[in-house]
C-alpha cells in the first residue's frame, strides 16, 4: 500500500481548510446580507412576504389569546372582529394561500416571539397538503438566512435598510380574515358519508404537527386540531385519520363537518367557490360557533371594555360597515 508523502497530506488540509474558512466567509456574508435585506417594516411597501399574515407581528406584545394557523381555509372561515364582538376575546388569523407545514411552522414560531396566546387553533386542512424534503429545508435556511427569501429587494434599498432596526408597526384591520361575499354553491351529496377508511398522515406532515403541537405547549398555549367545513377538502377518512393522530397526540380534536360539532352551513349560499371555501356568511356561523366553544371551553377574558383594547372595538365599528 503506498502511503501518501508528508507534502500531499499538508496540501490536503490547506485544501480543506481554505473551503472551511471560504464556506464560513460566505455565511457570515449571508448573516450580514440578510440584516440588511430583512424588510424593516411588516408591509408590502417595506417588501414583507404576505402583509396579511404578517399584521401579526403589528399587534402590541402579549395581547392576542387565540391564534388561528393553517392556510387559507383559515382566512376564510375564522372572523375574529366577529368573534370579538359576540364573545371579546382577541384572536388572529395566523395564515397564507398554499401554506405548507413547514411554512405554518415557521409562521407559528415567528407569531409567538411577540405574542403568547392562551389557544392556538390548528386547522387541518394541509395536514394533507404534500411538501417534500426540499421544501422543508429550503424555508429551514431562508428562516435562517433572510436574504435567501427576500434577494429581489437589492432593488428597493434605501439608507435606513443600513441604519435602522426592523420594527413591525402595521397590523390588519380585519385580523387576517378575507372577507368575500361571493357565492357559488356546493353540491354536499355524499358529504361526510360514514367509512372505516383512515387516511393517515405523512410522516413529515406528522412531524410538523406534533413539532407545533409541542411548542404550544412549550408557550403555555393549549393546541386544539380543528377541522373548518369543507365539501372539496374533507371527508370522513381524512377525518379518521385527525382523530387517530389527535388520541396518540393527547390533543383536542373538533371537527366542524360531524356531529355533535357540525356547524348548520348551507352549501348553497355559504360559500364563494363550490364547497372549497366559506364566504362570510358560512364564516359568521363558524366564528360563532368556535368563539363560543373557545370562551366557555377556556375561561377567555372579555376586554371590550378595556380602555387598552380600544382599538379593536374601532376595527369593529369599520368591520360592521363593510358587512352590513
């Protein structure tokens, strides 16, 4: 066996060494890009991702006792200025269109940095939505590396990218809910039919799951899986396959389409696209619904007529007018 000589060997670990010290030059020039990449403000107009879901991060410190997570069925079957108004606890729509787990999860850990609800909500919906390996690792490093995610922005840097500290001061009128008045109808026959089949699910989609069960935990919030009304996105076997993960999980599992839970939508007018999503009618019986379980369920506080809350009985003042 021939051995190497002294003089390759220390060429060897030149080598590695000047691509360990090349890859760590580049990561701190990532660091560096992404503080000042990162949008300083939560708004469009300071290049946030997603303003909406973003109005999150606008709502003073600790003042949010429910958040709502998942994607869009999220936006559009939870009205919190609704729920405020009938039961006067705060909550949030915590969401985006074509939310992944991992992206959800990244949402969830960002919200509660600045807030510690007392319930989060977990919608089901894209516990079946499929992502890949990639996927996860891709918003694993742009959560790591902003600048991986926000790159475009090289085009809009003005002098306080440099100077200032990002520093979240708008917040949704509307909580994140999307209020739509449309109305297409459903064809429900066949809904919810009874089955044996359990549709379980993906390991991954597990993994998230329990990972953001676990850090409500962690936070002192109490997680509850729910299921909004669906004729497109649920049936009976996605349904087993939640109440067989919800008994390994020790959670709270409530699925608005089955009694003794159901909530009374009328599939021909409570909807704005056929049965995938509610429209704000189908949206006021569900906030209803959960705003009611949620307070008598939890013990929620009633601070409508809490000076410091002020600002959400004016938000409901704008709300009434838009849905009148």
């Amino acid at each position: 066996m021939i051995r190497p000589s002294e003089e390759t060997i220390k060429r060897a670990l030149r080598a590695l060494l000047g691509a360990v010290l090349a890859g760590l030059a580049i990561l701190l020039l990532l660091f560096v890009l992404s503080m000042l990449f990162i949008p300083k403000n939560n708004t469009a107009r300071d290049g946030i991702i997603d303003q909406k879901a973003n109005g999150i991060l606008g709502e003073p410190g600790n003042t949010i006792d429910v958040l709502f997570v998942g994607d869009s069925e999220v936006l559009s079957a939870f009205s919190p200025l609704e729920i405020w108004g009938e039961y006067g606890f705060t909550s949030y729509d915590c969401a985006m269109k074509g939310h992944r787990m991992p992206d959800r999860y990244s949402l969830l850990l960002q919200a509660t940095e600045n807030q510690k609800p007392k319930v989060v909500v977990i919608e089901t919906h894209d516990c079946y939505s499929p992502f890949t390996p990639g996927m996860a690792f891709i918003r694993s490093v742009q959560d790591a590396l902003p600048v991986l995610e926000y790159h475009d922005r090289w085009k809009s840097l003005t002098f306080a990218d440099v100077t200032e500290e990002p520093d979240a001061t708008w917040t949704d009128d509307l909580k994140g809910f999307y209020l739509n008045t449309d109305v297409e109808p459903a064809n429900d026959e066949g809904h919810m039919a009874p089955t044996d089949e359990v549709e379980k699910l993906a390991i991954m989609n597990r993994w998230y799951l329990k990972m953001m069960i676990d850090h409500c935990r962690k936070i002192g919030a109490e997680p509850v899986l729910v299921s909004s009304p669906s004729t497109y996105n649920w049936n009976t076997a996605r349904h087993n396959g939640i109440v067989e993960f919800a008994k390994g999980a020790n959670v709270e599992y409530i699925d608005l389409n089955v009694e003794p839970t159901k909530v009374d939508i009328d599939w021909e007018t409570d909807t704005r696209d056929g049965g995938d999503h509610l429209n704000l009618y189908g949206a006021v019986k569900v906030s209803d619904w959960i705003g009611k379980y949620l307070c008598e369920t939890y013990g929620l506080p009633d601070h409508r007529e809490d000076p410091k809350y002020q600002a959400w009985n004016v938000a409901l003042e704008r709300y009434e007018e838009l849905t009148d």
